[in-house]
C-alpha cells in the first residue's frame, strides 16, 4: 500500500469545536531546554523585541537578573525576531500578532484576494494593501490601546480569564467566536455553534461582541474587529454586524454616491449600533467622522505597545526592576523607538488613568 504524504494525512479529521491550537504542533520552534522552561511550558510567554532586551540588560545591568532568565529571554527574543509577527510562544509554540508586531501578507491571502478585486496583479495588490492597511491598524492598534487601559474593559478581561483560564495558560486557544481557516478546513463560528453546554465559548462570545473583539489569543494580545472591503465571510460578517457595526452590499450596476454622501452613509450606518454601547463611548467620538480625534487615536495606537512591554517586563522581573522608573523608560525609549519624551508622557498619563501600579496588575 503507497505511503500517504505527511500533509495530505488526516484531510478529513474533524475540527475541535472548542479549542484551536495555535500553529501545527510539527513546529517546533523553541529548543527542548527551554520548552521544559517554568515560564514557557503550559504559559503564554510574551517575548521581548530584541532591541528592547539588550537595551535592558545594557542600562540596568545583567547583574540585576537571574543568569538563566537573561539567556531565556535573549534565546525567545532571538528566535521570535526570525520569525515575521511573532510576539511570543504559547507552551512553547509561536504566537503572531499582525498589530503588535506586522508581517508581510501572506501570499495565498493574496492570491484570493486578488480573485476578489479588480487588480490581477499580486504585487501591485500588496503594495496597495499595504498602504491601506497603515491607516487600518492605527486605527485598530489605537482601539487596543484604548481597551487596554480602560478599568472597566480590565476588569471584565480578568473575570472572563478567571471562567476562561486558556486564555492566560494552555497549550491551545480559548473558545473563539469568529470562524479561521486552518489546513483547508474552517472552525465553526460561535456565532452559529451551539454553546448552551460551554460556559467558556459562552462567556467569550458575550465579550468579545460587547468589546467589539475577532479573537482573544492571549491576556494581552487581542484583534478588535476590522473593516472587510471585500467582505470574504458574509455569513460571519453579518453575524457582527447584527451587533456592532453594519454590512455593505454594492452590485456591480449601480452607480457610487460621490464620495461626501457615501462618507455619510457610511457613518450613519456604522454607528447605528453605537447608541446602546455607553461603555465604547469615549472611543465612538474618537472615530466620529465629524471630530478631529486623528492625534489621539494616534496616541493610543503607541500606548497599546507601550503599555504591553511595561507590563510583560513587570510580570517577569518586576522584583529586579525596584526603583528603575527612569531607567526603564530609556530601555522602553530606546527598545521601541518612541522618543524618551513620549514614553514619559505616556506613563503619566497611564498613571492617571489606571493607578500608580497598574503595570503590575
């Protein structure tokens, strides 16, 4: 009997309906040693960029630390920075983030979507994605940045991860309500599965529509939902749009309003959901299209890295980091590439917004 190739094996393996592992278990990135690792077997271990690793090291000093938690966090920062959108490792397995850290456009999402629009040509697609893409993810990088450093948003995320625990700690994701395509096959959206008998598929479906969240990969790592022009999931689409937002249907025979009518359209139909969700108000006015919140949306998309790697290095060495207010924001300055004012403004104004000690909740 000939021998099955190793990736046409299993085609036909039904779909766990409630946990996705997050990358094909075959790879295996992080070397055996430090898989066994405390802080990476069974943990979502977020890395350090490499930059902001050896800034750390260099001005508060190797001494300050554990031998083997410098050569672990050097070891995770070196092989994520190989890796495009890796931000960190899930027991042991690479974690992508195209918001925290971006990643060239995958070539069969751009083969598709090249099937789906005017423009044949793939390279020319992804130059003019790209550019579209910028704006986009300010725009969703400064949702998160906002999400994240609101208390109300804080503490509904602790109390889904105390009903949710994957979230933080598993080898697999939590529960999702959107629908990916992995390996030829699609998960079932949340949306249409039943989750009567799932207190946890539960619990984040109710989140993630209230919050206006895709996905939850991890405790601090997130996909707000995004526009979809084309839409290539109108099932899943109109499911969210139901909720949060509004799907656009254009057929090819009719002419387009200009494009100050359609902008209006647009808005009013965007917002249409907006009026029963108070706790997303201060965001909504941001994004209005008659308010001039370009600046602070900009500004909260540079909070949402900030406030990430101030917390991922308390978490792990905040015993380590006594008394280094300053220190850190050059390591945070000079890791990043945010000017030292910036940083120092950002931090103060978390400070206001959260509390003295919010990095270390």
């Amino acid at each position: 009997m000939p021998k099955v190739p190793p990736n046409k094996r299993a085609t036909n393996a039904p779909v766990n309906r409630d946990r996705v592992t997050l990358i094909n278990p075959s790879v295996i990135s992080v070397p055996e040693a430090l898989r066994r690792h405390a802080r990476v077997v069974g943990q979502c271990f977020y890395v350090l960029p490499l930059q902001l690793c050896k800034s750390l090291f260099k001005i508060i000093g190797k001494d300050r630390f554990n031998p083997a938690d410098v050569e672990l966090e050097t070891e995770l920062a070196t092989i994520a920075e190989r890796r495009g959108g890796c931000v960190g490792f899930r027991d042991g397995l690479p974690m992508q983030d195209a918001l925290l850290k971006t990643a060239p456009f995958n070539s069969t999402v751009l083969e598709y979507l090249s099937q789906a629009s005017a423009t044949r040509d793939v390279k020319a697609l992804s130059r003019q994605l790209d550019s579209r893409s910028r704006r986009a993810r300010t725009a969703q990088c400064g949702f998160l940045g906002w999400l994240l450093t609101h208390s109300q948003f804080l503490e509904e995320l602790s109390e889904l991860m105390r009903v949710c625990p994957e979230i933080a700690a598993s080898p697999s994701l939590p529960p999702q309500p959107i629908a990916f395509p992995l390996g030829g096959q699609t998960v079932p959206s949340l949306f249409q599965m039943d989750t009567t008998s799932n207190p946890a598929a539960i619990a984040m479906r109710e989140f993630c529509q209230r919050w206006r969240l895709q996905s939850i990969t991890g405790p601090q790592t997130m996909l707000p939902l995004g526009v979809q022009f084309p839409v290539m999931l109108p099932a899943m689409s109109a499911a969210h749009a139901e909720h949060s937002g509004a799907l656009l249907y254009i057929p090819d025979i009719v002419p387009l309003p200009d494009r100050e009518e359609l902008r209006l359209m647009l808005e009013d139909s965007a917002r249409s959901t907006a009026a029963t969700a108070d706790h997303l108000s201060e965001w909504i006015e941001l994004v209005r299209a008659d308010t001039q919140g370009k600046k602070s949306i900009e500004k909260f998309a540079r909070w949402y890295v900030v406030q990430h790697y101030m917390r991922v290095l308390y978490s792990r060495h905040g015993d380590r980091l006594h008394r280094c207010g300053r220190k850190i924001e050059v390591v945070l300055s000079q890791g990043l590439r945010i000017s030292s004012e910036a940083i120092h403004r950002d931090l103060l104004a978390m400070k206001k917004r959260l509390g003295p000690n919010w990095f270390l909740s």
